[in-house]
C-alpha cells in the first residue's frame, strides 16, 4: 500500500510535466493540424536557459529562503520569456513561410529544426550531461511501515500546484478571452476568421508562444525535479508528451493533461512493478491498445462527415 | 447619370479578371449606391462570385480598380484591389458571406458574433493580459460587444438560442447568423453571396426583412448576389446583369426586368435571335 501512494505521487509529478509539455502540441495541432516536432527541443532550451540563470544569479550560494524563492520565480519568468521567443522564432522562420504549402512540408522543416537545435545547443553547451544540485528540498513523510517511507517531496508539491494553476488560466485564455475565441475560430475556419478581421498570422504565432512558456514551465520544474540535462532530453520528453497528447486525443487540451498524467503513471508504475528497462514499451503499448478502440484518443472528438 | 453613381460608396472600374486564357470577367464597370440594396445577377457561371472574389480581396484582378468611398462627403477612400483579404475585412470595413455556410459550428451562436468583434476587444484586453485580470477597460468592453451580439440576436430571433451551438441550429437560421455575425464587424458595405440559397419562403421572407431592416435602420450599403428572383425583384434598388462576364443590363429591377438582353440571357438564346427576342418582350408589353 504505502509502496502504490508513492509511486502514485511520483507518477503524477511526471504526469504533471508531460501533461504541460503535451498541451504545446495539441494547441499547435489544434490551430494548424501539424505536428510541432521541435517542441521537444523547445522544453530542451528552456532548460539550459533555467541553469544558465540559476548559475548567473548564484542561486546556489544563497542562504535566505525568500530570496531563493524570489530568485526562482525570477528564473521561471525569464525561462518562459526567452522560450516564448524560441517558439516564436521556430514558427515565423520554419512554418510560416511554408503555411500555403502542401501539408508534409511543416513536418519536414520541423524535424529539421528540431535537429538544428539539438545541435545548436550540443556547440554551444557541450555534449557532456550537466548536473545541478538540489536546490528546493525537504519535504513531508506521509506515511511509514515497515521501515517504508511515503515521501512528499516539496518540489513535487510545487510541480503539482503549478501545473494545476497553469492548466486552469490557460484554460479560462482558451474558453474566456478574445484571443482564446479567435484561437478557436482560427482552429474552424481560418479564411473566415482573417475575413472577420482576425489576424491569422499572429493568432497562430501567440500559440506558439502559449505552448512554448508552457514547455518551459515544464522546463525549469524537470531540471530543479531531476537536476541532469543534456541536449538530447528534449527527444524523449518530446516523443511521450506527443504520445500523451495523441492519447488524450490531440487537439483537446483536457485530453493533453489527462494524458500527460496517464503516460506519467504508466510509466512509473511500470518500472515500480515490472521492469524499468521496459517502461517505454508499456506506455506505447497502451497507447497502441488505445487508439485500436478509440481512434481519436481518450477526449478528442470523432470526426463525423456530414454527407 | 443615375443616382447609384452620384455618390456611390464603392465602384467598379473596367474589372478585368483572367484565368489564364479564361476571361471570366471582361472590362466590368458599374457602382454600388450608398445605403442601397444592389443585385448582382446572371446565368450560372456568369462570373458573379469572381466579381465578389475581387472585392474581398480572395483574387487579385488581373486589371481594373475597386475603390470604396467609406464617407458620404469624400474623405478618406480605399483601393480594394490592392490590399489583402484581412485587411478589406479589417481597415476597409467590407464584410462578405459565402455560398455555403461558413459558421463557426463548434462555437456557440454568441461566440460567433463575439468571434467578429475581436479586434476592439483584443486591444481593450491589453492583448490577453488584462482580459486574464479582468480590467475595468476590458469588462466595459466586453459588455459592450455583448450588447451589439444580443441586438443581433433579438432582430434574427435566436436570443434564446444564444448559448447553443451554431451548427445545431436549423438552416435558415444560420444563413441569418451569418448576417448578423458580418454585422457585427460594423462593415461599411456588406456583401451577400447567394443569401436566400435553400431557404423556404417563409425563411426568405425573413431573410428580405432583415436585409430591408440593415439598409433603413442602419444605412449599411448591401451588394448581393442572388438567384431567386423573387428576393432580388422585392428589395434590390439597382440590379445589375453580368452575362460571361460581361455587363449586359444595368438599372433598377423594373427596368431590367424588362431587358430584352437579360430575358436572352436566361433563356438561352443565340445572339442573332436577341433582336426576335426583343420584339417579342416589346409585342407583349404593348
């Protein structure tokens, strides 16, 4: 029993960070029905721009705890700015100029962006794995038997806090605010919208800014959570957020969290039980089962053609 | 000299439009009367939608000028034919409808006609972040919006339909929406192609009041494009006739009605039997 609390709990923290990682593909999807395979990338770079602040603040070195929270929301803010600028550079120098073309051609120019960004920070970071110490920690015992502890790390907490938080005021963006209504009518019919006087172009570049300071949120939580990064973790966390949002079926922002978390305790649980080797293979396995019976995933809409 | 072309709020100039080799409109000219009803008729595939086409900004005219003159007493003007479809739709205030239904089907009914008044409200929320905080200049806003949507709403009856989604409601219905939500953009002139396409008459009858009801009340100037000649004989002020994209009649239903060459053009006739045509419609008018 207290072995399943645990791993629940570490399962939703995963869940929690594929989830928001997941909404950046479902969104982009949603509004251009084309997979952002750089978004990986982009939760790769919010990353090593989260260390690079930390170390340029020396967040380490400080002693008082309201300035390290101070300096952390400093680092989560800067993290999310600089991404958002990432996301929007990817979409206006790769998927932009190719918006009119046929529809394999997004998805080749953002493999390769994806590539080139792998790349770029391989260069420029080096390709050794870059640690960083433990900076929020402590936490609570929920439980204890048998020598067994349940531990509920505060950083899991804050992960947790922060992604419901975020969920609930993008989803009130998407449901309440004019741009959450242009996005929407944007996703429906993108001519009628720019004849009603939207301006498509910045609809769909503010998306990708939405997606990408989500992913970086993400971000800054997997590298204060695990402390270890490279170049490539975006790949692996890029393949099961996509696999998360296909799940909860793509297009559907409660579907991107539902199956973020579902992916998150698959996994976990997987590894808890079975065989950490083969995790990977149990949540795409259940992804496979899944989309046998429900094509358009766990709450994405069936698409019925009128005739 | 007619009155449409006194002061007209758009005009037409010497529109020529190619596909190729395919001339789908030849050197067309005529004007759009300020606060009036004008029909843009023909046989199908006359060319009437291209000409719309190049109004809203979809095609780039191969030659010609469209210039909508927004004020009464000249002002500022704009030259159609040289900007985009968004910013027609934006800056220029022309709004259209197509010939099928282009709602917003997921959207509720009041969401579409939101959707349309994005651009004030987008500046009012300071661009997402304020209509987050919930700003005084954007709830203002907001309300504001929301009253012109019910306005709407209430003259095509579906205020109580308001929350439901659009694609949900009956045909006739949605063709209204699709007015009300081009309305709501505030356009100077608005374009309607094939409006009563599929309505009963019953739903036409509305459709004709509505339309009577845009042009009296607000003095919002309509250019359509129309089948059903019962629609166009009841409200049009001035009817013009594009026969393979040329301009074959030009005046005001009575007028045209009349027309030897348009009674031609439907029915189909050769060229030379225009003249046994035209004395025939003459024989039966005396």
């Amino acid at each position: 029993m207290e072995y399943f609390v645990q791993q629940l709990i570490n399962g939703i923290t995963t869940g929690s960070i594929y989830g928001l990682i997941a909404i950046g593909y479902t969104m982009v999807y949603g509004i251009i029905g084309m997979i952002n395979f750089a978004h990986g990338e982009i939760f790769m770079l919010s990353t090593f721009i989260a260390l690079i602040v930390i170390t340029a603040l020396g967040i380490l070195g400080m002693s008082s705890v309201a300035l390290i929270i101070f300096a952390l929301l400093l680092v989560l803010v800067v993290a999310m700015v600089l991404t958002a600028v990432w996301g929007w550079a990817v979409e206006r120098i790769a998927y932009r100029p190719l918006r009119g073309s046929f529809r394999l051609a997004p998805l080749i120019t953002a493999i390769g962006m994806s590539i080139v960004l792998q790349n770029f920070v391989q260069i420029t970071q080096g390709a050794r794995v870059k640690p960083l110490q433990p900076i929020v920690s402590g936490g609570y015992t929920l439980m204890e038997k048998d020598g067994f502890q349940v531990a509920l790390s505060n950083m899991q907490i804050i992960i947790v806090v922060l992604t419901v938080g975020l969920m609930t005021a993008f989803s009130l963006i998407i449901a309440r605010t004019p741009l959450g209504r242009a996005q929407r009518a944007c996703e429906q019919d993108r001519r009628m919208a720019s004849l009603l006087g939207i301006n498509v172009d910045r609809t769909i570049s503010l998306t990708f800014v939405m997606g990408a300071m989500l992913a970086a949120v993400a971000g800054v939580m997997y590298l204060l959570n695990y402390g270890v990064i490279d170049f490539y973790i975006g790949f692996v966390a890029g393949v099961k957020a996509f696999t998360a949002a296909v799940l909860g079926g793509i297009g559907s922002l409660p579907g991107a969290m539902l199956g973020g978390l579902l992916i998150g305790l698959i996994e976990t649980f997987w590894s808890a039980y079975f065989s950490v080797e083969y995790k990977d293979v149990a949540a795409f396995s259940i992804l496979a089962i899944v989309l046998i019976f429900l094509p358009s995933g766990l709450l994405g809409k069936p698409e019925v053609e009128k005739v | 000299m007619s009155h449409w072309d006194e002061n007209p709020v758009l005009s037409v100039e010497h529109l020529t439009m190619r596909f190729g080799g395919l001339v789908a409109i030849d050197d067309l000219s005529f004007s759009v009367g300020r606060g009036e009803i004008t029909a843009l008729i023909g046989p199908n595939g006359a060319g009437k939608t291209t000409v719309f086409n190049c109004i809203t900004g979809f095609y780039k005219p191969t030659e010609g000028r469209i210039t909508l003159h927004p004020h009464v007493d000249g002002g500022e003007t704009f030259l159609l034919e040289r900007m985009a479809d968004h910013e027609i739709a934006r800056e220029a205030h022309v709004a259209r409808t197509f010939q099928n239904i282009r709602l917003f089907g997921g959207m509720t009914v009041l969401e579409n006609l939101m959707v349309a008044q994005h651009n004030e409200l987008m500046k009012a929320s300071a661009w997402t972040i304020g209509g987050v905080l919930g700003i005084s200049g954007f709830r203002s806003a907001e309300h504001e919006a929301m009253d012109r949507a019910k306005y709407w709403l209430d003259h095509i009856g579906l205020l109580d339909r308001a929350d439901d989604p659009a694609a949900d409601l009956p045909y006739g219905a949605q063709r209204r929406l699709e007015i009300a939500r081009a309305m709501c953009t505030e356009p100077v002139l608005l374009c309607l192609d094939e409006p009563a396409a599929g309505l009963n008459p019953r739903e036409s009858n509305q459709l004709n009041e509505l339309l009577r009801y845009i042009r009296n009340e607000h003095g919002i100037s309509i250019l359509l494009i129309e089948h059903d000649m019962s629609v166009v004989m009841q409200i049009s002020d001035h009817v013009v006739v594009l026969d393979y994209g040329c301009k074959i009649s030009d005046g005001t239903a009575e007028e045209v009605r009349n027309d030897p060459s348009v009674i031609a053009a439907y029915l189909g006739v050769e060229d030379d039997e225009v003249e046994d045509v035209e004395a025939e419609v003459e024989g039966a008018a005396k």
